[in-house]
C-alpha cells in the first residue's frame, strides 16, 4: 500500500467495494501489488479459508 494512503483503521468492518487505499510499485518490486494477510489474536491466519468463511 502506498505510504500515507490508507483509508481504514486496524479492527474496522470494510464493505466490498469500499476503498481502503492506493497500492503502487514502490521498493524492489517488480508492479503493483497489495500484501494481503490477516491476523487474529496476532496470529497469522490462512486467509482464502478466513475469506471464504468470513466475507460473505
């Protein structure tokens, strides 16, 4: 995510569609692209079964 764009706090409910910031290519990478990853009780969860059981 690009630095100072995001849009959302840690903890809040985000609806499909809503906009949460920029990404861009920024570093060593090679494009544009979001690290996406989620945490409960700060633990890494596997987040296509989190999304799949939590996203609707």
């Amino acid at each position: 995510m690009t630095h100072g764009t995001r849009a959302v706090q840690a903890g809040q409910v985000v609806q499909p569609g809503q906009f949460i910031g920029k990404v861009g290519n920024t570093g060593h990478s090679f494009g544009a692209h979001l690290h996406f990853e989620v945490r409960m009780n700060g633990s890494l969860v596997e987040p296509v079964s989190w999304l799949r059981a939590n996203a609707g």
